[in-house]
C-alpha cells in the first residue's frame, strides 16, 4: 500500500541537500567526520551534482530477466561448480580414436557446459516464440508484419519443442518407453 | 469473460420437443453453467493431484518412503501416543550415542502436529485408521489443497482462467510430486501449501489493502515457520517485494536523500550479521516511522533535531550492542547452508558433509526439463505478459518467480519452492495465449456491405474484434495453433504422469528391478535386516553404520544408533567415518570406545545396486579426513582414481569397509560367465577375495546380500 504524500518528496529533499552541509544536521558520522580531519583541513570547493538514477525502461528490464533466465536454466551454476568439461570424449575401442560426446549420459542430473547452453537456448526460443505469437495477434500493426510475426513465432515453438524431446530423448534413452 | 448465448437456427422438432420438456429448473443461465463447468473442473483438479501420487502406495503398499519420513513418522508416532508437553520436552537417548539428541528443540513441529490432528479428527468421526496411514496421505492431501490455492492465486493475479490452469498444472508438475508422493512424509509437502497460502494471503493484502487479510497472512506465515525451514525464502522475499514498490512508485528520492544514507549504512551493518530479511524490515520500519513523526511534528527544524537526537542515540547503542553480541558470540554468522546459496561455491571447499548431499548439488538443464517439461517455454512468455500488464500482484509473482529460479538452479532440492511461480507465470502465458486465440476464431466475420461505413452491425462487430474477409485463414490459422496449444499441453500431462510413475513413485527402501524376462523383482532387504535386529538383538545394542541408514534403523530397527541423517554433530560423523576406513585393529579401539555392538553396512555387489557404503566410502574418507588428519583420500585412489579390484590400493583392500562389503563374497558367483567376486555394482573383479575378520563377526545377511550385519566380538581374556 502506497503512503499517500503528505510530506512531498522533493521538498524534503531539497531542504535536506542543505541542511546536511549545515549544523542542523543530525547525521553523527557527519559531525564525526566534521570534528576529526576537518577541523584543519578544508575540503575544496567543488561543483559536485549527484548522478539522478532514473528507473530502466521495461523492455530493457525484460531482456535482462530472459538474459538471467538462459543463464540459469542452462545450468551455469552448476558448470561453475561441477566443471565438468566443454564436451564429453569416449575413445572408440577398436580404432582408439577419440570421439566426441555431447550428451553426459548415465544420470539425470549431469551436463556438459555446450549441452547446458544448447538446451537453455532451445527453451528461451520457445519462450520467444510465444511472445512473437501473442505480438502478432496484436491488433494495431499492418498485415504483412503480423503474418511475419506469427510465422516466426510458430516455427521458433515448434523448433524448440522438436529440439528439446529430441535432447531429452538422447539424454535419457528410456524417456517415455 | 463475455459468453455470446447461441442462437439455435432450427433446430429439429424432436429436439425442440425434449428441450422444453426439461423441467425449468435444469437450464441453466450462462453464469451459472460458467460457474458449474469452474466448480466441476477445480473438484476434478482436486481429485486428480490426489490420485497421481498413489503409484508407490498401489504397487508396493502404504508404507514410509526414503530417510528423513521416518524420523517423521516415528515423531509422530511418540506425539499422539505421549501428547504434546511430552513431544516438545522430548529427549531422545536412542540416537547419537553416548550424546543423545533434543528432539523437541530441534525439529520443525508443524508437519507432525498436523497429521496428528488430522488423525485426533479422523478418529472423533469414528475411522479408526493407524496414524501410518494419516502419514502417508498427508502429503497427497495437503497437495491437493495447494492446487485450490493456486487457482485463488492465480484468479487474484491475472483472472480465472489463469487460475485454472495454474491449479491443473501445479496438479501434476513433477517438481512438486517429487517431494509430495504418498509415502514421502516430509516437511515440504505441508510446507508448500502454507508457502503458497502465505503468498496469495499477502497478495490478497496488498490488492485489498484490509487487514484481516494481513492478519491471515501472518497466521499462513506461522504456519510456514512452523513447518519448514525455508521460511527464510518468504521472510526475504516480501521485504525486498515492498522496497521495489516503494522504489517504483515513490522514486529514489527517499533513498537517496543525505539525511539517511550515512544512518541507513550503519543500520544496514547492524543487522547484517542477523538476518537481511529483518535488515530491509528494519530500513521500511525506518521510513514509515520517520514519515510519520515528520507528519506528527509539523515543524522542520523540530523535526531535524529530532532526527538528530534519535539518529545518533541509535547509533551509538547499535555500535555497542554489536561489539557486546559478536564478542559474546551471540551474534552468529550464516549457517553453512544458507550461504551456499549465496556462495554456491562455499560448501565444495569448506564443508564435505553438505557437498555431499546429492539433493544439494547444482542443477543441470536435464533436470529442470524433467521437472518442468512444457512449463520452461512457458515461464519466460508468462513473464513477458506480466510486464505488459504491470501490476501490484504480477510484481509480486514475478519477483517470486525469478528469485525461486534463481535458487532452483543453485540446488536441486530447491526446484520445489520454484514450482508453484513457475505454474503461476505458465498459466498466465497460457490463459493470455488461449485469449487471444479464441478471440480471433470467434471474432464475427465483417460483412462486405459494411464497408460502405454505415450498418449498425459495423460497429457492433469493430468492437467484438473484426477481422478483415479477406484473410479466411485467420480463423482456420487461429484454430490450428488452440489444437497445437492444446496438443503442448497434453504432452505436458503425458509426461507428468510417466515420470511420476517411473522416477518420482520408488520408495526408496524396497528396491525393484527388472528380472530375465522382463517380470518384476522386489528386493525388500532393508526392511527385512531392520526386522532382523528388531528381534534378535538386545534392546539395548548400539549400531554403527553411515549417518544415512540411522533415522530406519531407530525407526523399525527401535535400536540405537551413533550418528543419523540429522547430522548436527560432524566430529561424530567423522569418527564414524574414520572407523569405517581404518583397519580393523584401529576401528576396534574406535568401536570399542564408542560401545558399538553392531556393525550395519549396505553393499549392491550381489544385485548390481549402485547406492550402498562403497560407492559413498569416498565421502566418509573424506569426512573423516576433515577432522582426523591420519585419513587421507589420496591413500584410498590409485593414480586419482578409485578402485576395489586387483589393481586397488593397499590400504582400500585391508579397510573396514571394504572387508565387511566384500567378507565371504569372493566364493559367490553373481553373473553367469563371470568369476567368483565379480561385484555387479562397480562392474570388477573384486582385489582382495580371502578375507579374515578377527574383531568381528558376521551376523545377518539379507538375502540379496544388499544389507550386511555384523556383530564386535567383545574383548578377549587375557
């Protein structure tokens, strides 16, 4: 529940900008401060302003969630810790030739850091998708941008959902069965 | 949620006929068959969460899952048979030998004080169940009512749909059945329910702003502390909820003004050490309070020296209270458990016994995909329709969902808390989606007469959502992506059941596998070596085996252990620990100075079982060497790796644990075509096959030799 603002806010502030540079102060660390190595020593005069934050847009807010998203989902936190390595290697036992392995198999909860990362992308693609869809529904934009959109958006969900089972299925060979 | 009434054409007469033979009574209104179609799916929603978690209980038999339930159980068991003051005050002498454990203190009482209720309830109307049952279908239940819950909160959130759909896939999500399947009798299964209660009350709060809502918040919230000890997830989530509204609609001026900042930063040090939920509590109470006495005085400069005199007072006593607690050690920092979440790193090289813990590993995709399924696409596209319609309650549930995802990819345990925001958002992006689909397949088709601009249907019809004739396969399309839609979510529900039914449903105490043609075997050896030493040891014997087995062995052994799954006392653990990877003669004097009688150890050689002692003889290697620096790890390996066969080291063929798996297995033949002393589990031949004990001797051995028990030999006469 919001406060409703008796005490404007930006009164308060400027009478503050002043009046913690004077006595009135009743910040301690500020008379400390005063007494102790600025008794004799004088601070110069500057032109400081306060940098003003303002809030980012939602867009930008947006994309740094999907940004944090990918990240976790695909299993960062677990590369930083397990490191395991970027792909997996079996040696072929008639040729003894290296080959590489993609999939970590044997257990549910292991991964390679590029099988973590193709995953984790598949699923934003998804996310994507649905968000390109529910754009291309939206009424106020011309036809051939709508069409485009809904496009992208359902090949993006169905490459993702293909892409994904398949994942899974070569992960874990007895998914489903 | 506009419903068009149907107007029949013409229909036939037969049909006509029965129509208005119908008693008036049975047609409905739009509202109320709206109404009957919600009731009935919530009624079916409630019935089908119930149901999909009884595969163990219909397949094996209503009994306790896993570990920690039977600690539960047998908490529970002293509860209704001893009442109350007798649980809360309880000592427990039968576990941690010779130190003993406080019960009451020590453990989270909601969980047991409600299945005891539940049973008190149960047998005033006369069913006379056994409080096993009452456990074992708790967790079902209490599920069941979260899903009711997600549909109120997902209504309060977005709107009705939502939350149906919210309530249908929290139903089924397997990250929630994981920790809630009939038989498992854990805190969490109470506890996600009082969470998610919690939740929706403050959110119910927030909306209304009443404060009998508020107040049934704080009821949901005791509940919560009662229950679990992720409380701490609510008591930091909804300060830092409030300081982003307050950010939001009030600006940074407040935070940035100078009169606090320097005063803030001493408050925020303060509490830093205790706890940062009641940190950002402490900062809000700040600002409210000071905006209220700024109201109360009036006058500026009252109020300045006001703030001076208060400001400093508080630092001063702050400063001194701070220096009192830390040097008296009252003030204590992080458990190690909390700031592995925030460190992820911290446990791998501080603490073994929590990295040791398989639920408290890192997450990989695998399991968030078979947790999630369909819902990890879904989540981000939720999220996007939240910020498109920003509001008190999405700002909440967004904060929720992000911050439990966060914590869910740190630990695997965690996944649970995540699942009820994750089904949230998902059901958002669902309703949203489903919305505005069907909006497109039932938009009214605009006439080409209209198009001359002045039929009152034109503008009735631009209002419903016009599409343009010439696209006819806007609908057709529309109409292909719901039957896509729907074909997602019945993937989703396909999943669902096949892992619950394979992966979440074992009980983990009876073990089944697969036989040579394909039928069913039970491998009930756990239960059968508790029953074992239930009947033919004394009721005073002492049984030392790793900290995993030691809540079952209490439980339906009801003899007394050295250490168990509550692993309070590490030192305890280590020298367990140690005794097991020593040599015999030196885990002797240990055992003897610990008045062990038994021996227990788990061994799969025989059957192939790949969780007994020696595949976790590593961790109490490395347990022990934490506190009892003659245990080295690099002793146990051979160039780094670890093995049991010829190849092995020196001191891992002669260890305790070694000869109590292995004791008489050289003579057995596991697998045809295989030597004798083939161990099925690590796939070898095994090293050191004549093995003497001299200290002990063996006792029991279950019949797929899976559990192992042997009995210390007292000392001989000299």
């Amino acid at each position: 529940m919001r406060t409703k603002s008796e005490n404007p806010v930006q009164q308060t502030s400027s009478t503050t900008v002043t009046d913690s540079s004077s006595t009135a102060s009743m910040d301690p660390i500020f008379h400390l401060i005063r007494i102790l190595p600025f008794s004799f020593l004088r601070p110069p005069r500057l032109r400081l302003k306060l940098p003003s934050i303002s809030l980012p847009s939602s867009n930008v807010v947006f994309a740094l969630v999907l940004l944090t998203y990918f990240m976790v989902v695909s299993g960062i936190v677990y590369d930083i810790i397990v490191e395991p390595p970027g792909i997996g290697s079996t040696q072929d036992p008639y040729t003894g030739a290296v080959r590489p392995v993609v999939f970590m198999s044997g257990r549910v909860n292991g991964q390679y850091i590029i099988e973590g990362l193709s995953s984790g992308f598949m699923f934003v693609l998804g996310g994507i998708g649905i968000i390109m869809l529910d754009l291309a529904l939206d009424k106020n934009r011309d036809r051939s941008v709508k069409v485009s959109y809904a496009s992208a958006g359902i090949s993006s969900i169905v490459l993702a959902y293909v892409m994904s089972m398949l994942f899974i299925r070569i992960k874990i060979p007895a998914y489903l069965r | 949620m506009a419903v068009t009434t149907s107007t029949p054409t013409s229909p036939p007469s037969m049909a006509q006929d029965l129509l208005n033979s119908l008693p008036k009574t049975l047609k409905l209104k739009t509202k109320q068959q709206e109404l009957l179609i919600r009731v009935a799916t919530l009624g079916l929603i409630y019935i089908l969460a119930f149901i999909t978690r009884l595969f163990s209980v219909l397949r094996y038999e209503s009994m306790i899952h896993e570990f920690d339930p039977y600690f539960n159980y047998r908490t529970t068991l002293y509860l209704t048979e001893h009442g109350f003051s007798e649980f809360w005050n309880w000592f427990d002498s039968d576990s941690w030998y010779p130190l003993g454990r406080i019960i009451g203190g020590t453990l989270y009482p909601g969980l047991m004080l409600t299945a005891a209720a539940l049973y008190k309830i149960l047998h005033f109307l006369r069913f006379a169940v056994h409080i096993r049952e009452v456990c074992v279908l708790t967790a079902p239940f209490f599920a069941s009512n979260t899903a009711i819950v997600a549909y109120f909160f997902g209504k309060e959130v977005w709107d009705s749909g939502a939350g149906i759909v919210a309530a249908a896939l929290i139903a089924i999500c397997p990250g929630y059945i994981s920790r809630s399947v009939a038989g498992s009798y854990d805190n969490e299964g109470v506890a996600i329910f009082a969470l998610l209660l919690t939740f929706y009350l403050f959110v119910k709060a927030v909306n209304t702003g009443s404060l009998s809502w508020s107040l049934a918040s704080a009821f949901g919230y005791f509940y919560m502390v009662s229950a679990w000890g992720g409380y701490v997830f609510i008591i930091n989530l909804v300060p830092l909820y409030v300081l982003v509204l307050l950010i939001r609609f009030v600006g940074f001026q407040h935070v940035q003004s100078g009169e606090h900042m320097a005063a803030m930063g001493v408050f925020f040090l303060l509490q830093a050490a205790v706890s940062c939920g009641s940190d950002i509590w402490i900062v809000l109470q700040v600002f409210f309070f000071l905006d209220w006495v700024k109201h109360l005085l009036g006058d500026v400069k009252l109020f300045q020296a006001f703030l001076r005199i208060t400001v400093t007072g508080a630092v001063s006593v702050g400063a001194i209270a701070l220096g009192v607690g830390m040097a008296s050690g009252y003030i204590s920092p992080w458990t190690g458990r909390f700031y592995s979440l925030l460190d992820p790193t911290y446990a791998k090289d501080h603490i073994p016994i929590i990295a040791s813990v398989s639920e408290h590993q890192p997450t990989a995709w695998s399991s968030f995909m078979f947790d999630f399924h369909i819902l990890l696409f879904l989540f981000p596209a939720g999220l996007y329709f939240c910020f498109k319609r920003l509001s008190d309650a999405t700002i909440f549930v967004v904060m929720y969902g992000l911050t439990s995802m966060y914590f869910a990819g740190v630990m695997v345990r965690l996944i649970l808390v995540a699942t009820p925001a994750v089904c949230l958002i998902s059901a958002i992006a669902v309703s949203a989606t489903v919305k505005n689909l069907t909006r497109v397949v039932r938009a009214k088709v605009q006439t080409l007469q209209s198009g001359s601009g002045k039929g009152t249907s034109a503008s009735k019809g631009s209002s419903k959502g016009v599409i343009d004739n010439s696209q006819p396969f806007q609908k057709n399309g529309a109409m292909l992506l719901l039957l896509g839609a729907f074909y997602l979510l019945s993937r989703y529900a396909i999943h669902c059941t096949w892992v619950t039914s394979e992966a979440y449903s074992s009980p983990s105490i009876v073990l089944a596998a697969r036989g040579a043609h394909g039928q069913r075997v039970i491998f009930d050896d756990y239960r059968e070596a508790y029953f074992w030493l239930r009947q033919n040891t004394p009721p005073d014997a002492k049984v030392m085996s790793w900290w995993d087995y030691g809540y079952q062995i209490t439980a339906m052994g009801n003899r007394t252990v050295i250490v168990d799954n509550n692993t309070w006392n590490n030192t305890h653990i280590a020298t367990v620990g140690r005794a097991m990877s020593s040599y015999e003669d030196e885990a002797y004097d240990i055992m003897k100075s610990l008045d062990v009688d038994y021996v227990l150890v788990v061994f799969g050689g025989v059957t192939g079982y790949s969780s007994d002692d020696i595949n976790k003889f590593l961790w109490m290697v490395r347990i022990g060497g934490g506190v009892f620096p003659v245990i080295k790890e690099p002793d146990y390996l051979v160039n780094g790796e670890y093995r049991v066969d010829k190849g092995a080291a020196p001191k891992m063929l002669n260890c305790l644990m070694y000869k109590l798996s292995y004791y008489r297995f050289g003579e057995l033949t596991t697998e045809y075509g295989k030597p004798p002393g083939y161990d099925r589990a690590r796939g070898v031949e095994i090293g050191n096959k004549d093995i003497k004990l001299e200290y002990l001797e063996e006792a029991f051995t279950t019949q797929n030799w899976i559990v192992r028990i042997y009995k210390v030999k007292p000392p001989k006469n000299r």
